[in-house]
C-alpha cells in the first residue's frame, strides 16, 4: 500500500472512530511498520493544511484524531448547538494543575501544595480519564504516583506537556520547601 493509500485508510478509520486513536493501534491494525505510519500521518495533515479543508488533524500525545479546523467551529457550532461539557470545579482545576506541572506526583504532595485535602478531586480527574495512576513511589507505604493523560492534552488541546504556559516565577518560594523543583 502506498503512503497515500495508507493515509486514506487511517482518514477512514479516524472518522469512524470519532474519537483519538493511539497510532501504535493504527499501526498494528494496518500492519504496516512505524515508519510507514508516520509517513501517512504527516501526508494526510499536510493535504488536510495545505487545501484548508474543513477539518484537521490533531494531536495529543501518542493519539490523532480529526477535529474540526477551528476557525470553522462557530458555524457548526451554531447548527448543532451543543451542549456545553461539564467544566471542572476550582479545586479540580487547582488539583489538575499540580499534578501537570510536577507529575508524577502522589496525593500527599498535591495537598501539601494546594493546603487542602484532594481526595475527592483526585478521584474525579481519575474517573474523567484527565489523571492516572503512572507508578507508586519508593517510599514508605509506597503511595500512588499520578501523571496526566492523553486524555488531559486533548481537553485542553495541547500536543505535548511542553505546550503547557510556562507558570510564573514564585519569588517567595523556600529553597527548603522539598516540593520546589
């Protein structure tokens, strides 16, 4: 199969999925090797880029997934009115930002930065799918280490953690505080 072929099959396989697919799953399915896949990628972003088209493609970590070109989502957005997605509480976007900028990091961390316990929003960014548990940590009691998902990078339509803002500069930070990086 030629990349443009290939590119075509992965086009029909993202808008059936709707949803992100991990590429390693693309591969696998289409049996065809890394670089091959990455091939297809890269032609099917670029026609998508370079003819302007209703749609794109986006990534979020190892996962892509068709998306609407955004300067086009208002008028879709006007005929299918959607509903508004639930947005996350204070605490949870508190709890989510610990957890993006020092992960992995484990709960008693989290709530020695935020002051406030984060049992109830550690577990509703776990069961949205934003956090996950990504290793336990060599100490006593072994406590659960929690990273980001690919899940989080495309809530908040990043590529990578390097796209996170870069936080401000805390000048009243104590050097013996063993949670400043």
């Amino acid at each position: 199969m030629d990349t443009h072929e290939l590119a075509h099959v992965i086009e029909a396989i993202l808008f059936v999925a709707g949803e992100p697919v991990e590429i390693r799953e693309l591969q696998r399915a289409l049996e065809v090797t890394e670089a091959e896949t990455q091939q297809a990628i890269d032609a099917l972003d670029s026609d998508y880029s370079f003819h302007r088209r209703g749609i794109c493609l986006k990534r979020f970590g190892n996962h892509i997934q068709l998306s609407t070109r955004a300067e086009y989502a208002p008028y879709v957005e006007r005929l299918l009115q959607p509903i508004q997605k639930q947005s996350l509480s204070q605490s949870a976007m508190e709890t989510l930002a610990v957890v993006a900028y020092r992960q992995p990091v484990t709960k008693l961390e989290i709530e020695a930065v935020r002051g406030v316990k984060c049992d109830y929003s550690v577990q509703s960014l776990v069961n949205k799918g934003l956090i996950e548990e990504v290793g336990r940590k060599e100490t006593l009691g072994r406590p659960i280490l929690y990273g980001t998902t690919d899940a989080f990078l495309a809530h908040f339509g990043l590529s990578a953690l390097t796209d996170l803002p870069k936080p401000p500069e805390d000048t009243k930070a104590d050097e013996s505080d063993p949670l400043v990086p």
